[in-house]
C-alpha cells in the first residue's frame, strides 16, 4: 500500500491527535510505574500457563505470557497488551456507534469512551478488566452488526467473543442473560428465535468458554467456587448504597451518565426499538444484580466495567438532540482528568504517592534485601499472593513459594522437607511459622517505604522446612 494511501486513511480516523496523545501517554504511565501487587501476581500465574487460575480465568494471564515471550519482562511488557486493548476497543465501539446509527454519534462515541475515566484510566493496569470489556464491547459490536445487516452468521461471532469474555471475567455471563432479555423485551429481536443462529451462538460461546469449564472440572471448580461465593447473601447493609450511587457515575464520568440515563428515558418512551432496546437490555441483569448485592457487601468500583463502553454508547446517541452545551464540556472534562491522572501515576517514581500509587514503591529494595540474606537458602517463602508476585517478579532467578494458600499455586514447586528457607512476613500479621518450619530464626527487619510502617514493613526469618507443599493457611 503506498504511503499516501496509508495517510491518507490516516487523516479519515476521527480526533487521532488525540488518540495518539492519550495512547503514548498511557504507554509511558505503564513504562515508568512499577507493577503493583495484582499486576505481580497475574505475571506469575503467565510464567504457568494454564486453561485456569485459583481467583480469575485465565485470559489476563495469557495476555501477559504472548507480550512478555515477545518483549520480555518489565512492566511495559506487561501492560502493553492492556494497553493496546483500549485501542481495539475504541474502533468496536466506533463501528458498532456507526453501524446503529449515525457517523456523528460514532465520533462522539469514540472520543466520549476515551472521556469515561475507568476504562480510559484503568487499560493501563493489567488485571482481568480490559479483556472483560474488550470481550463484552466486541460481543456489542457483533450485534451492532447484527441489526444493522440483518446476516444471522453474527449470532456466532457474538457467541465467540461472549464465550471468550467468559474466560475473561465471570461478569461475562451477564452479557449472556443481557441478549436473552433483548430478545424478550423486543419484537424484531424474538423473530431470531425462528431461526437456527442464536443457538448456533450458543453452541460457539460454550466452545470459547470451554477451556477453563474443563479445567474447573478437574480442579475441584475451583475458581467457579471462588468467584460465585461472592453472590452468597450476608447480613443486610445500607452502608455501601451511596458509595456506589455516588462512585459508579464519577468513574463512568458524570456527564456521561447522564446522557446514559437521557437515554433510557428514549427507549422507553419507544420500546419499538431494537438498537435501543439492545442498549438498555446489556447492561441491565449486571446493574440488577449489583444493586441486589450492594445490600450485603461493597461492590468494588471496577465490577461494572463491562457495561461502560454499551452506557457511552447509549450516551453518545442520547446527546444527539439533548443539552448541546453539557454536551460540549463532556470530552474535555474526563480527557483533562484522564491527562492528570496519567501524568500523576507516571510521575509517581519520583513523587512518592501515598494509598494506591504507594502499592508499586519499595519493592525493588524489599527484593534486593531478601537477595542479601538469600545465602544458604534453597527457595524464599512467602506468605501472601501480593509478596510472591512481587518477589517472583524482581527476583526471577530465584525459587520464590507461596506457603499461604496452596491451592493459588498450582503448579509444581521445589520445596522439599528438610531445606533451609528464607521467610518473609508482613509485619502486621502474625503467623506461627513453626507449623511448617523447625529451627527457626528472625534475620532482619525490611521497611518497603521510607517511614517503617506495619502495613509496608516485613520480617525476615531462617528455618527449616519440615514436609513438603506444608501449609500455613490455617494458623
């Protein structure tokens, strides 16, 4: 293709000034800062490579194993897929906005997704969020195709990445009750049941869904226990209501959702219609659930990330003919916090951030501690999944167990009765570690942060390992 041509196709991609701004920024944000914890811990899960993980499924970590085999191991390398997600995200959502609609509501929604603070702030962090939203944002796009062509074959392409999203986050499952409650709200939408093609997408969702179904299966269901325990009713609560009334609409961006809400009054003054209809349907069993389950427990603020990129869609479309001055000031106000957010987390090496930032800090100088001590030891042991990503991820030459909690930890390891292990512990916890180990003896205090704090600090002990894959989960 000639270089004009690719120009030229170049300049016909709306507001890319800014996608290219935003884009390198998020890129030098997720050079510069150090992983946190999280982040540790699903590189670990991509040094095993695996159709299942004890906490999530395992799309996060397959992500993170191509990028690093490819670039090699650093937090760029890390997040660059998470990253690179947003992009793909912003053309599906784009073409979906376009293919319902109109090219004007696709622009808008395009720059009003790189507007909407979590997803735009949040694809620089890997954790299973981004697949999730990639996957339900393709899903949408698929059946943005759907209606607008009217070829059945987009049943199947909405099965492969509903069923993918599956392997992703287990939030995806709500896309799926989201279509069938189209098809049930809509009259063009049930004509589809006459036809062989919706179940044929449920025949290719279950294909994409069925690695980590199979590895569930042989694994006691595992993750599928982990994950669905969640749903389990507690003690009935008001105090985490406001929280998320008032949260949910600052990290979608405020403006934003109240388009969203502009939107929903549309449809249902003209429930006729099937784009509409679609838009309202998708999200609705998750913010149900959620609002059921914020009764009992906190909902934390990236469980409905999915659903963000339909909600600005539905935005984008509602603002066509509603407030054209709220309009106007929708982009600049969440792109201006984006930038500052951005800006601030990748200056964060240098000014020393206190709560969440504060999560990546020290832990280079916790590694190289650990290193100094490690002399006559044949693995470090650790007893939290935040300590073992981090230590695992600095110290890759090094055998680093998790003692805590085995069942996170799979695979095969190198403990064996009767060696000396080097013993890190939090210093806010109190573990007997003379469960597992004999001989034991306290070696050196680590303080991860400038200012020795219990939360940062950590001990260091010696001792000698009584029987192998030895549990201290239980003390």
């Amino acid at each position: 293709m000639p270089v004009s041509e690719i120009l030229q196709r170049l300049k016909a991609i709306p507001y890319l000034p800014i996608l290219i701004g935003l884009t390198v920024l998020r890129l030098i944000t997720a050079s510069v800062s150090g992983l946190v914890p999280d982040e540790a811990y699903y590189w670990l899960w991509a040094q095993h490579p695996s159709a299942g993980y004890y906490d999530h499924p395992p799309m996060v970590a397959w992500w993170i194993t191509v990028s690093t085999a490819i670039f090699g191991h650093s937090p760029f390398s890390v997040r660059l897929p998470f990253v690179l997600s947003f992009l793909a995200l912003s053309w599906l959502m784009f073409d979906a906005a376009r293919a319902l609609f109109s090219d004007t509501i696709a622009r808008r929604t395009l720059l009003w997704l790189n507007a909407c603070l979590l997803l735009s702030i949040g694809s620089v962090i890997a954790t299973p969020d981004p697949p999730s939203v990639l996957m339900w944002g393709a899903g949408l796009w698929a059946l943005a195709r759907l209606i607008a062509s009217g070829q059945g074959y987009w049943w199947l392409v909405f099965g492969a990445f509903a069923g993918l999203g599956v392997e992703a986050k287990y939030t995806n499952l709500f896309l799926g009750v989201g279509v069938a409650l189209w098809v049930a709200i809509n009259r063009d939408a049930r004509r589809w049941l006459l036809t062989p093609w919706p179940y044929l997408g449920g025949v290719a969702a279950l294909i994409a869904m069925a690695p980590n179904l199979a590895w569930n299966a042989t694994h006691d269901f595992a993750t599928l226990g982990k994950q669905f325990g969640r749903m389990e009713a507690g003690q009935f609560t008001l105090s985490y209501l406001i929280e998320f009334l008032l949260s949910q609409p600052l990290l979608l961006n405020p403006l934003i959702c109240a388009f969203a809400a502009i939107g929903a009054v549309a449809w249902w003054r003209d429930r006729s219609d099937a784009r509409l209809a679609l838009l309202i349907a998708l999200p609705l069993p998750l913010i149900v659930y959620m609002l059921t389950h914020v009764f009992h427990d906190r909902i934390q603020g990236n469980w409905p990330a999915p659903i963000f990129p339909g909600l600005v869609l539905l935005a984008a479309y509602a603002a066509e003919t509603h407030w054209p001055r709220l309009r106007s000031w929708t982009a600049p106000f969440g792109i201006a916090i984006t930038v500052i957010v951005l800006m601030v987390l990748s200056l964060s090496g240098v000014v020393k951030l206190p709560g969440a930032a504060g999560l990546s800090q020290g832990w280079e100088k916790v590694a190289n501690a650990v290193r100094q001590h490690h002399s006559g030891a044949a693995f470090i042991a650790t007893t939290d999944y935040n300590t073992q990503g981090e230590l695992s991820f600095h110290l890759r030459d090094l055998s680093v167990i998790g003692m805590v909690e085995r069942e996170r930890y799979t695979w095969p390891t190198s403990d064996a009765a009767g060696q000396t292990a080097l013993i890190i512990v939090q210093a806010r916890r109190s573990i007997n570690l003379d469960v597992c180990f004999e001989d034991v003896r306290e070696l050196a205090i680590i303080s991860r942060l400038e200012k020795p704090n219990p939360k940062s600090d950590f001990r260091l002990y010696s001792g000698r390992l009584k029987a192998a894959r030895c549990d201290l989960t239980e003390n």
